[in-house]
C-alpha cells in the first residue's frame, strides 16, 4: 500500500505549512492526483484521515481532483489520451504508455503527477 506513505508525506507538508503560519485549523486539503500513478482514491482518503488524528489537521477531509493521462508519441505525432487495456481482472481500463495509434510507445506528458493543490484553513 504505497499510498500510506504518499499520504504520510502530504500530512507532514500540511503541517509544516500550518507551523509556519501559525494556522488555527485546517479544513480541507485538495490534491491533484494524476491516472498514471495508479492510487486509489479511497485509500488516499482513509490513509488521510487516520492520519491527521491528535495532529493540527484533524477533522479536515482530503478531497482529490483526478488528472487523466495524456500522451505523446514521438514515432507517429500522436498526442492525446493512451491507449487503454481493458482486462476482465480489472476493475476499470488501465491506461498504457502505447500509443492508440500506431501502437510504438509513447511518453507520458500529463497523468503522473501527485501534488498538494490548495489547502483551506481558517487563521
């Protein structure tokens, strides 16, 4: 479960920006969470909250914003969503690094990011 420690990292960013500035409580924090990374939602958001317990953050929720892949191939000029692999073991269609097009690889230029976007807080 990599999203444990992904969410440990975010935790500790919040409250070092809530030491710094002398913030009285943190109500929401909003990631941006890109489709190539593979993090399920729900788990970032359980991480979170038994996380933030007995710390200056809780009882904020984490909300996140889903960036979709996108991709380039350098081979045919394609840019644009990846191809996707749809798999009866699958839960949803997995998003692959093959381009839709002519099926060479392609470079991911949106979808891996994981960031902090806004964080709401009263002072």
């Amino acid at each position: 479960m990599h999203e444990l420690s992904i969410v440990s990292g975010i935790v500790e960013s919040v409250l070092d920006f809530v030491e710094a500035r002398e913030i009285k409580k943190v109500l929401g924090v909003r990631l941006a969470v890109g489709e190539l990374t593979h993090l399920e939602i729900e788990q970032l958001q359980f991480c979170y909250t038994a996380l933030v317990e007995q710390t200056a953050v809780q009882g904020s929720t984490l909300e996140v914003d889903v960036v979709p892949a996108r991709v380039s191939c350098p081979h045919c000029l394609y840019e644009g969503l990846p191809k996707y692999w749809e798999d009866a073991l699958s839960m949803a269609p997995v998003p692959t690094l093959q381009c839709p097009q002519c099926g060479k690889a392609t470079e991911a230029t949106q979808g891996h990011e994981c960031a902090i976007k806004t964080i709401k807080y009263v002072t």
